[in-house]
C-alpha cells in the first residue's frame, strides 16, 4: 500500500499496494465475488490454501516518479511530486521482505511547501501466519511517528498483534485478516480465475498499528496493449490486469473510502500506472526503473 502524508498508510502493498506461471482454479469453489468468509483459514480447501501459499511472486526493485494528477476544492495541493522506492525479495519458504521509501512534496493552496519521509519496512512468511512491521515518517524533518510491531495467527484462534511503538498494547483481529502480501496473492489468484472483485478485511500495521480495514477490489479484463514506459519492457510477454483497491473503516463500507489504490498488476506481483486517489486530490505513479532480482527455489 502507498504511503502518502495525509494518511500513514504502507503501498502494495499491493500492500504494490503487488505471480508467477502458478494458476489458481477457483472455480467450484465459489461463484461472484470472492469475500471475506470464503478466505477464512478455517474453511479454504487445503489444496486451494496451499496453492495461494506457494505462488511465487517476483524479487525485484522499483522506482515511481510522483505528480499531482487531479486536485478537487481549495484545500486541494496546487502542486506535488515525489518518488516512490520499492523492494521486494522473497519466497513461499523463505517469506518475503519488503522496504519501501516515499518523499513527496505539497504546495497547499497557502502556506510553505510541506515536506513527507515516510520509510517502512516488512516482514510476512510464507503461509500468512506471521507478519512484522516497522515504519518511519518524518514531516518537514520535523515530526517523526513510528509504528513498530508483530502480528501472528494462531493454530486455532484469532490473529494476535504485539504493538511496541507508538504504544504497548495487545491486539485480537478475527481469523479471516488478510496480511499484506497474502492479500496480493488472493488478489492474483481471483485475477487469474476470471474473477471481477474481492471482498476481505487486511491488517497492515498502518496508523497507529491498532486498526483493520475492510477492503473492496476491482479487477478488470487482462490488458493487451503494451506499456509505455521503457521500464515496463522486461514484463512486456506477461499479463496484467487493471486493479482498484479501496479502503474503508471497519463498518463504512457504505460511505466514502478512506483513499483508493489503482494500479496494473502483472501475474508476478509488479505493479505500473498507479493512481492513489484521496477524494480531493488524486496521485499518480509512473515507473522509473525496474530491476528483476534473482528468487531461489524452493527446497523440494
């Protein structure tokens, strides 16, 4: 998920918010849209599980360049860029680490310039069982929040967050949380089954760590018009699909999201052409760089 200042939010994660030649089949398993009930840990067929669990996702770093797209109303920015550095390494028996970096700059309609570092980084294994966040944000170099903490599911029972900074606390989500990368997975697996949306709630350490968020996504057709952009060309034989992600409050779903995520996802988990959307003001990315990383395999 895409930090932005406005909000402490992780990108995607797809989180890019984010593969492989594995192909999940889900048909028979349910009809429409996937949802938050047909995830439950407790309920999945094993061998639907241990297909989202073992998809391979690719190792790689990315770089997105940050403009002001659409500003909307008079306490919109007049301006804003920025960058965006994501990496992403990792396997289904390794687990997979992220760190992810954006500095962006706002001119408000009055005032000075504002000025957000917003640094995080992550670890989930393999099987969704286990998720550790760190995150950073500094404003103007001045403001420093920190959100530092572990999230893990048990056997049987609900997933338990230990919450470090900005406070100790003790946490209980139900099973059918999502994290992170699990979430990206449920998303490819629904994209590859010819499914149109996904309806689950996804824990990501963001704010103050202490809060889940009920998610709706959107997912189109596969794409078949290349890429623009020179970055974009080792992926140019692989499919994608267009994908918007909103994120509401636990409970107001039927009010306006919190912010939206739109992006193209390729079936290896790398994501272009994204667009954060905060109601007023709208934010899109454009790749800069691409580099593809070496993932080991699996031990059989």
């Amino acid at each position: 998920m895409v930090e932005f200042p406005v909000r402490k939010r992780n990108i995607v994660r797809p989180s890019f918010v984010i593969g492989g030649a594995a192909s999940l089949a889900l048909a028979g398993f349910v009809s429409g849209p996937l949802s938050a009930g047909d995830l439950n840990p407790d309920v999945i067929p094993a061998g639907i599980q241990a297909s989202i669990n073992a998809m391979p996702l690719a190792s790689h770093r990315a770089v997105y360049d940050l403009t002001l797209l659409r500003a909307i109303g008079s306490k919109s920015p007049t301006e804003a860029h920025g960058r965006i550095a994501f990496d992403f390494s990792g396997s289904p028996c390794e687990g997979y680490v992220q760190n992810f970096r954006q500095m962006t700059e706002l001119q408000p309609a009055e005032g000075p310039t504002r000025v957000s570092d917003m640094r995080s980084a992550t670890f989930e294994d393999g099987n969704g069982k286990s998720f550790a966040f760190k995150t950073q944000t500094t404003v103007d170099d001045e403001q420093s929040d920190e959100v530092d903490g572990r999230a893990q599911r048990a056997v049987q029972g609900p997933v338990s967050v230990d919450l470090v900074k900005p406070k100790e606390a003790r946490l209980a989500f139900a099973r059918d949380v999502l994290f992170p990368t699990e979430h990206l997975k449920f998303i490819l697996s629904a994209a590859k089954a010819g499914k149109s949306s996904l309806e689950v709630k996804v824990y990501d350490g963001s704010d103050t760590g202490d809060k889940i968020y009920e998610t709706t996504t959107f997912i189109g057709h596969p794409i078949d018009t290349p890429a623009q952009e020179a970055a974009a060309q080792a992926l140019k034989n692989m499919r994608r699909w267009p994908v918007s992600i909103s994120y509401f409050d636990v409970g107001k779903k039927d009010e306006s999201p919190n912010y939206t995520l739109s992006f193209e996802l390729y079936e290896n988990g790398v994501s272009r052409a994204l667009r954060l959307d905060y109601g007023d003001f709208v934010l899109a990315g454009e790749m800069k760089s691409l580099q593809l990383l070496p993932t080991p395999p699996c031990p059989k």
